[in-house]
C-alpha cells in the first residue's frame, strides 16, 4: 500500500521556533540549511535558516507528514512560495513574548493568505516566558477566529506531536489530494 | 590603509575588469546580506538572499551526496550565466557572466578573487 502523503508548511517570523520544532516532529533525520547569522537575529541566536528545513514524521500506520519549514526573514520570501506548491496545510508559528513577532506573523499570514488557501493553525510559542500574550490574545491582535490558534511547546515531541495530530485530525487531510 | 570594504571592492572592481565575459560581481554572507555589491543591477538584495540560500543547499547536496566540500553552483540561463563560489563557509562570491562566456578564463579569474577574498573576510 502506497503511503498518504500529507504536505505541511512550517512557517512564521524569525526565532519563533520553527527549526526547533521540525526536529521534534521529525522521525527521519532533519535537512537543515541553518548559517550564521550576521544581522541584528546575531543579537536573538547564532544561526538561522536560509532557504528550508526537511523533515518526514510518521504519526500512523500508511501516513507520512512531510514537513517543510521556510526561513523567517522578509529577504527569504521566493523560499515561501517555493515551499508553498502542493501544500496541504500550514502552521504559522509566533513568539507570544515578542511583540515584533506578532507583527510579523500577521505580514506572513497575509501573505499567504493572498496565494494559497489550505487548512491552517497558528501555533504559539514561548507561553512560559514572562509577559506572553495568550493564544487569544494573539488571534485578537492578528483578527482572526481564535479556534485557529493555539499555544505549542515546539521542544516538547509529545505536545508538539499531539496538536499536529488533532489539527490534521480535524482538517481530515488524510483525504484531500495536493493542490499543485 | 584602505578599509576592508574597500579592498573588497577592488577585488570585485579587478574581476571585473578581467575579461568582458565577466558582467558583475558581489560577494554576499552565508545568512543573505549583500557584502559588496559589483553586479550592476538592481537585484542585489533579491541576488543576496537567494545566493546564500542556493549555497546553503549546494553545501547540504554536496555532504549528503559525499562529493566532498562544497566549491561552488553554475546556473546557465538562455541569456547569461551566475556562478557562485563559496569562501571558506563565510561567504560566498557571485558572478554573472555573458552567455557562451569563456569559462575556463573566467573560473581562474574568479578562483583568484575567492582566494584573495578568504584573505580579506
């Protein structure tokens, strides 16, 4: 029996935690084009992704997620329409504690928006630190229906693993063809 | 003492001047900042934020493939070519060339500056 094949893009501003999330989800090793940073993202971290993150997660028996992360920075925006075609979902990862972030999210949602339309979840970060806006909160900043957003610990499998699941769960993009 | 942008650009400036085959040069960061800008165009920001993506998976084609480190991408377009030179992973060099250009000429060109350029970064 030949595998579903679920496309799913990973995508949001710059540190938000979207490498960090591909090597959790991931069962296969992670093609990663991380370099190092030589703009003000030196101040946040020492690398940064320049053109995509791979990885292929096995959540069940005759599925495979194939994971395409894109990198943050506005510079990079070719690699979000590249890693675009074909997509059955995408997932938009935001900083809760960084406002800039939440900004930018809502430019990158935008943009999407404007060329694909697929099943999406915003998937909010770093909810433990000090000053982190709710997932409500965020879905009210960016003005959109807060039932798609949801906070996600991209460095824990097990919760990454279950929200991925119930999303495409709920999305039943186990049948749904690509959109080439 | 010129400064190192300077003798940045008079390596780019010294490329190009080597053969007509040689349209423009720049030399970009790993992360996609353009560096030094020769190529003559408007382009650069787009040419440096793609080149170091094209380098980025040239360098993860090269390791998971074992065809050893990686040197460099030649993109062959119906009008004119670009090619890209890594600099010792903290750079890289990007060089358009006219179409049916000299390559042998042009890569000793380019392979000088690379060299010069590794001395400079």
């Amino acid at each position: 029996m030949v595998n579903r094949v679920v496309k799913v893009v990973v995508t949001g501003p710059v540190n938000a935690g979207k490498t960090t999330l591909i090597r959790t989800l991931s069962d296969v090793p992670v093609v990663c084009t991380n370099e190092s940073a030589t703009d003000d993202v030196a101040g946040m971290k020492d690398l940064t992704t320049v053109a995509m993150d791979h990885g292929i997660c096995y959540p069940s028996e005759g599925m495979e997620l194939h994971l395409y992360g894109t990198p943050g920075q506005r510079r990079f925006d070719f690699m979000w329409e590249i890693l675009a075609v074909g997509a059955h979902a995408i997932l938009f990862l935001v900083d809760g504690s960084d406002p800039e972030s939440i900004e930018e999210v809502s430019y990158i949602y935008d943009h999407f928006g404007e060329r694909i339309n697929i099943p999406e979840l915003i998937l909010v970060t770093k909810s433990d630190l000090e000053g982190a806006l709710s997932p409500a909160d965020v879905a009210a900043r960016m003005g959109i229906d807060p039932s798609h957003v949801v906070a996600c610990d991209p460095r824990s499998t097990n919760a990454a693993k279950a929200t991925l699941l119930s999303f495409i769960e709920s999305q039943k993009l186990e049948v749904c063809e690509p959109i080439i | 003492m010129a400064t190192k942008q300077d003798r940045i650009n008079s390596v780019l400036d010294e490329l190009k001047m080597a053969t007509s085959d040689i349209q423009g040069a720049g030399v970009l960061s790993p992360d996609g900042m353009m560096i030094a800008d020769k190529l003559g165009g408007t382009q650069g920001d787009a040419a440096a934020a793609m080149g170091a993506a094209l380098a980025s998976l040239a360098k993860r084609v090269t390791d998971t493939l074992k065809v050893g480190d990686f040197q460099e991408v030649n993109i062959r377009g119906s009008n004119a070519g670009i090619l890209l030179f890594d600099i010792e992973h903290r750079a890289s060099l990007i060089v358009t060339v006219t179409q049916g250009a000299n390559l042998g000429l042009v890569f000793l060109e380019a392979r000088q500056a690379q060299r010069q350029l590794g001395d400079i970064l």
